[in-house]
C-alpha cells in the first residue's frame, strides 16, 4: 500500500510568542500555577468552574462594556447596544455574499476589510475608521480619532443608508454625547469585524483544506478549542477566591486560561490534534472545560452573531476552493489580548501555489 499521503495542515507550525509557549511548557495538565507574584493562572476546569461561578465579572473586568470615557455602562444600555448591531448584522445576514466574492489575500486581515463592508455598508468615513487595525497600537490613538470625527463638521444625518449602529451617533445631541456614542459605535462594531476574521484566520490555519462533509460550525468549535480568541479571563482580587482554594491569597488576581484548559490532556483525547468530528457528538454549551464564549453563568452575548458570520465566511472560502498557501509553513501568534495568527495567506489552490514561506 502506498504511504498515507499527510493532510497539508500537518505540515504547519504555529510559533507561539515566548511567554505563550512558556504556559503550555510550564503549566499544562496542572490545574493553578503561580504566574506573578499576584497573580494566579488558573487552567483546571472544575476549578475555573468554581472561580467563575462566585461572582459576576465587575464593570472593569468586562472585555466590552468597560467604562467608556470614564461613564460606565449599565446594562440596560449594554444590552441595547448588542440589539442594536444585532439588527445590523441580521440585515447583512438576509443577502447571500455574492459567488464572485474574492475572500483570498492575507488573512485575518481581508476577513476583517469584507465584514466591515458587509455589516457598516455606507456608513460614513468617520465612522469606519473607528474599526481601523492600526488603531489597536495606542488606545490614545481610538480616542484621538473619536474626538476629531466627533468635533467635525458636517456630522451624520439619520437616514436610511446609514446602520442602526451609526443611529447611535447620527441621533446624539452636542459633542460631548457624540463623542460618547462614537466611543459606542467602536465598542459595538469593533469585535465584529477583529474577532471573527481573527477566529476564521485561526481556523483555516489549523485545518485548511476541509473535508467536504465536516459542518463549518464545528470547524470553528474545534479553532476555538486549540485557539481561542479570549484566551484568558481576568478575575481581579475578591473575598470569595482564597475560600475556594487556599493556594490563593486574598491580594491574588486571577487569570482564567482557556489556552491551557481547552488542550488538558485530562479532558481531551488527542488534545493538540484539530479533531471537528469530535464536536459530532459534544455540546459546546455543556462540556466541561470548554468556555471560549466563557463561562455558563454569563456567557458573551455577542456569541449568536459570531457563529453565523463566522460560518457564512467560512462556507464562502471553502464552495470557492480557497486554501492556505501550500508553502507557508509557520504561522506567528503574538501576545495579545486576542489571540490568532498574525498573518496567514490565503488564495485559490491553482494559483497560490509556491506563495510565501
Ligand atoms: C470570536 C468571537 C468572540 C469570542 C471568542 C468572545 C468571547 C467572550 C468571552 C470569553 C466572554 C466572557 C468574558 C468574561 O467572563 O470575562 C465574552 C463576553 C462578552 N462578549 Fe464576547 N466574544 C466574541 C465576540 C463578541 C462580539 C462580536 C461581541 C459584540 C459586539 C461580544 C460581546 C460580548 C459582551 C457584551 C460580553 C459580556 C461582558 C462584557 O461586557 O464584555 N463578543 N465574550
């Protein structure tokens, strides 16, 4: 019999930044480790269970309604703002992406490019902007764009080209609740257009090309097993944590990692193989260990718009044969707060070819 010939993807390496590496290399398979001297990582499911179960995540602990220009947001506000895009992305939802669509390019990048077209459609320039990836460099950067597209002339009229996004700020009355609702409009937007090209990017590194019949949501089950996006969960010090186990001190914040929980070898057969049959018959509500949208008490409320586009995305790449190119073999993934590759390349089989290394 001729020898197997191997899936390209077993022919990738995902270089994780040094202090990444370093988790898998000191901590995995252990349940809490020491990672500062305030700080605790903590990798065991049942424990993470436990953490995550004592309290809610404060205002400051929030990934996305953090206070905003020192205002904070109540959640009757929160969950308005997701409705509010959550109508937007239905809308870009209703239009199938046209069959001529060219989604190959560097990646996440272009991922992010089209869905910034698909769910902002026309909104104004200065709007747009506000989803820019250079702005992620310097927050200061975010404010100072905000604070000139707020004070400048000629402000968005409501109107029927305009998102339900953008009402936010074509309806807010002077600069100061202008400004406020650009600030909005970035913390509503934004995630959609990073974190979904981020987890499509991720999942064709890992697996790319497909196998017909695999459905493209647990492709993405299994991407956000190996890398998911929220790779660590901030609990900061609380008087519940040194009651649930005494290895942590009552000045010990606590950094929940998903990295480290979703490749426990104690939960996982396999752990570091891309497996999407294994979400054939797992819930990704219900198994233990496995919190990409966080924990069961409070999960992300933006999960129901992820999955759709992230799947529409990733059923467009693969009906018109696109894969990752066959001679790059090493994908970086830097320290940051949202964790993905850095730049992966992505084309038509025919003509990619010999693309970069
Ligand atoms: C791949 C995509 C995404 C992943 C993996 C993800 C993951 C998470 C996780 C792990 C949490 C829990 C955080 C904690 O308990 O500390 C969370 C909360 C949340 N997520 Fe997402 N998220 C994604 C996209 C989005 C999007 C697109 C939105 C909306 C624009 C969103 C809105 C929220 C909100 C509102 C919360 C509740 C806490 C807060 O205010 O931040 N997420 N998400």
């Amino acid at each position: 019999m001729p020898p197997a010939i191997p899936h390209p993807a077993a022919r990738r390496a995902t270089v994780f930044a040094p202090r990444l590496q370093a988790l898998f290399d000191e901590h995995l398979g252990k349940d809490l480790a020491r990672l500062e001297p305030d700080t605790i990582g903590i990798a065991g499911a049942e424990l993470a269970d436990r953490i995550l179960s004592a309290r809610k995540a404060t205002e400051t602990e929030r990934p996305t309604f953090k206070p905003l220009h020192g205002r904070s947001i109540s959640r009757t506000e929160a969950s308005a703002g997701i409705r509010t895009i959550g109508r937007d992305i239905r809308e870009a939802l209703t239009h199938p992406i046209p069959e001529r669509t060219d989604l190959s390019g560097p990646w996440p990048i272009t991922g992010h490019m089209f869905l910034r077209d698909l769910v902002l459609r026309g909104d104004p320039y200065r709007l747009r902007i506000l989803m820019s990836r250079k702005l992620e460099i310097d927050t200061k950067l975010t404010w100072t764009t905000i604070v000139v597209g707020a004070a400048l002339p000629g402000r968005p009229k409501p109107g029927p080209r305009l998102t339900h996004t953008a009402h936010l700020v074509a309806e807010a009355e002077g600069y100061q609740d202008r400004r406020y609702a650009m600030g909005m409009y970035r913390r509503l937007a934004a995630p959609v257009c990073f974190t979904i090209s981020t987890l499509v990017a991720n999942a064709l590194w890992l697996g790319a090309p497909f196998d017909e019949g695999v459905p493209s949501r647990n492709i993405l089950y299994e991407a956000m097993r190996l890398l998911p996006p929220s790779w660590n969960l901030l609990r900061n010090r609380s008087p519940e944590y040194p009651v649930i186990d005494d290895r942590i001190r009552p000045g010990d914040d606590l950094l929940m990692l998903p990295l480290l929980t979703h490749r426990d070898p104690a939960l996982w057969d396999a752990p570091d193989a891309f497996r999407p049959e294994r979400w054939d018959t797992l819930d990704p509500d219900d198994t233990p260990g496995y919190m990409p949208f966080g924990h069961a008490s409070e999960r992300c409320w933006g999960r129901h718009m992820v999955m759709p586009l992230a799947e529409l995305l990733l059923d467009h790449i693969r009906r018109t044969g696109l894969v990752v190119a066959p001679g790059q073999r090493t994908a970086e993934v830097p320290l940051l707060g949202l964790l993905g590759v850095k730049e992966i390349h992505i084309g038509p089989r025919s003509r990619i070819r010999r693309a970069r290394a």
